[in-house]
C-alpha cells in the first residue's frame, strides 16, 4: 500500500512540475520578449548597463545582450549569432554593412560631438597663447575674505590650426606664457586620445587633424596620407601607451589623475553633468574644426533592424539618451532641455560654432593610422 501511495505521489509531483514548464513558457509567450544581441562600441556600455533603459527596452519586448569592443576592430569580429553592430561613428558603420552586405542604411539613432577637457589653469594657459577661446561662465571663485572674486570659465573653443601647429613644433607647456606656478602642465602639449587603430574617438581625432593637416580637404589617396602624417604622428607617438577605449582616459581625468587635456565624447560629460555631479576647474573646448559621433547601428538580422528604429523613434528611449549626454538624431530640443542648467560648460547648439571635417574612408584612415603609430 505503501509503495502505491509513493507512486501516486510521484506522479503528481513530476505532473506539477511540467504543469510549472508549461505555464513558464506561456508567460514568455504572452510576455512577447524578443532577445537581441550586439556589439558596441564601450562608450555606449553604461546606456545598455542602466536598469532604467533595460526596463524600457523591456516594456517593448526586448531584452538586449551587448558586448563591447573598438568601433574600427568591428568588421574584423566574427558577428555570427548577432543581430546589430552600435560603432561609434559612419565610416566603421558602413564599412560593416558592406562586409556583411545588409540592406539599408545604418540607423544613427544619436550623436555626440568631440570635445576636449581640461582644467581652467590648462585652458588659461592655451587662451593667452592664441590656441583657445574662453566663454562659458561656470561660476565665481571665493576671495581670501570669502567675497566672490573673478569668473570661472567653464567652456570654450579650441583653436585647433594654431593649436596643430603649436603641436607640430613640439610646443612645451613651459614654452607658453602663463604657465609659471602651475607644476601640473609641464612636458609637450598634447590632447590625450584612444588607439586610433581600435577606438573611434582616437580615429575621429586624427581625421581632424589629417584633415586640417591636408589644407583643410579631405585626405582620399596616398599623397594627402603622406602630407598629413608627419603631423598625426607627432600627435599619436608623444603619448606612447594608448587606451583602446575612451572610457579609461576619461575616468583618468574625472578623478584628477590624467593629462591637463583629454579627448572625450560630449556625451561623457554630459550625462556626468546631468546625474548632479560636477569635477573641480572643469572647462570643455569645443575644437573649431571636429567630427561628430554619429553612433551607427548596422541591423544584421530583421529583429535588429526592428530594434534599431526603436531607439531611434521611441520618446521614452530618446529620453534616456539624453540622460547619458547623447543627442537624438532629428531634434536639438531634447539635449537642450535636459543640459540647460549646464549651460556653462556645454553648447547647445553647435551651428555656426564649429566646422564639421569629413572622415575618410576605413582603408585610407587605417592607413593614417598605422603610420601614425610607427616611430619612423
């Protein structure tokens, strides 16, 4: 009798677990939840990694999978079972789309441009010296009474032809008038920026400087990459070991241990503004001469072409981009909302403020950027 009433109970409990597996997969079936995979470039990894993005990717049925890597080493990746690559600007993005001959042209959802940070001491410096301009008002600066003293400066413009070719003679911060007292800018001036053979914001630099390099004309064949490397080289070899992602340089600066300047997404510091958080003798440059960001996801499947124009339409994802100091493709009023008490340190509007160079295509700017990295 015993053993009867075991068997019976056994069954049950084997019934209630399938009947548990069933309605599992009911619930997901009703759920909808669509799981998409992609690779990205790391600037976009705290936007992905933020519990409030997931939630609202999650509200549209979608649970996203991302892994990080350099912007231009994307082509040369296996991206079998992915469904997007997110690199960091146009030239890597189409050179994907046609490695891997997908159709339509990649979605750029938002875009950031690149700015140059630095502290007021620094920015003063380049100021007196013609290579920058200063105009944001950050604040006022406390007397030895406790009355307020002079203004702050808290943005402004980097003069990028004067400041090339400053770069090109090997300018020392102790060359510049101005620098006296300050013990933190000594050694050549330099912009502190990402391994040009991985990282997108390290391409993007030295396709400003080839481009500035070139008479201001696009670099396209092999005599505008000899004309501008003695210059890109210049500024790549001065900085010996270089990060493959922008997010350690930045995090450098943030925490006062990096280079007096600093190449970074405008988004970087945005979203750092935004969350309430501020760095002490901050001041943005905007170089006069620059590439935006324009992060360009290139749909692999069907399911990543459906997600693409979800981040790229959605209000709510806009939303959150913005938070994480991008701007929305298609409309300045989002960015300008969320950034307008921080007006002193970032631009609103960048029409008419700064020249937007070209970027050549992959295999020229590799190009420049192997013989950027070689010593001789």
């Amino acid at each position: 009798m015993r053993r009867i009433l075991g068997i019976v109970l056994a069954f049950v409990l084997i019934g209630g677990v399938i009947t548990a597996v069933v309605l599992g997969r009911g619930d997901s079936e009703a759920n909808d939840t669509t799981t998409v995979r992609g690779v990205i470039g790391s600037e976009k990894a705290e936007f992905f990694e933020d519990e409030k993005v997931r939630d609202a990717l999650a509200d549209k049925g979608y649970i996203v999978e991302t892994e990080s890597a350099g912007s231009w080493d994307m082509e040369g990746l296996d991206l079998a079972g992915d469904d997007f690559a997110f690199p960091g600007s146009s030239a890597p993005a189409d050179a994907l789309q046609r490695a891997h001959k997908t159709t339509g042209a990649p979605l750029r959802p938002f875009y950031s441009p690149l700015v140059v940070l630095t502290r007021r001491s620094a920015a003063e410096a380049l100021a007196a010296n013609g290579l920058a301009t200063l105009t944001g008002t950050a604040g006022k600066t406390s007397g030895t009474s406790g009355t307020s003293g002079t203004s702050q400066q808290g943005s402004g413009t980097l003069r990028m032809e004067p400041f090339l070719k400053a770069a090109a003679k090997d300018t020392t911060w102790q060359d510049l008038k101005g620098t006296k007292g300050h013990a933190d800018l000594s050694g050549t001036v330099f912009v502190t920026s990402t391994d040009p053979l991985a990282s997108n914001s390290g391409a993007l630099y030295l396709a400003t400087a080839s481009y500035v390099a070139n008479g201001n004309r696009l670099v396209t064949d092999d005599k505008g990459v000899a004309a501008s490397t003695p210059l890109t080289r210049k500024l790549t070899v001065v900085q010996g070991r270089q990060q493959t992602n922008s997010d350690a340089p930045f995090r450098d600066f943030v925490s006062g241990v990096g280079t007096p300047l600093v190449l970074a997404y405008e988004s970087q510091i945005a979203s750092l503004l935004v969350r309430g958080d501020t760095v002490e003798d901050l001041v943005v440059l905007y170089p006069d001469t620059t590439v935006y960001s324009d992060h360009s996801l290139v749909p692999l499947t069907a399911e990543g072409k459906k997600f693409g124009e979800l981040l790229r339409t959605d209000p709510e994802l806009r939303k959150l981009a913005v938070r994480h100091g991008f701007r929305p493709a298609g409309d300045t009023s989002e960015f300008a909302a969320a950034t307008a008490g921080h007006g002193a340190y970032l631009r609103q509007k960048l029409t008419g403020t700064v020249q937007q160079a070209p970027v050549p295509t992959v295999e020229v700017m590799r190009d420049i950027a192997r013989r950027s990295r070689a010593e001789k």
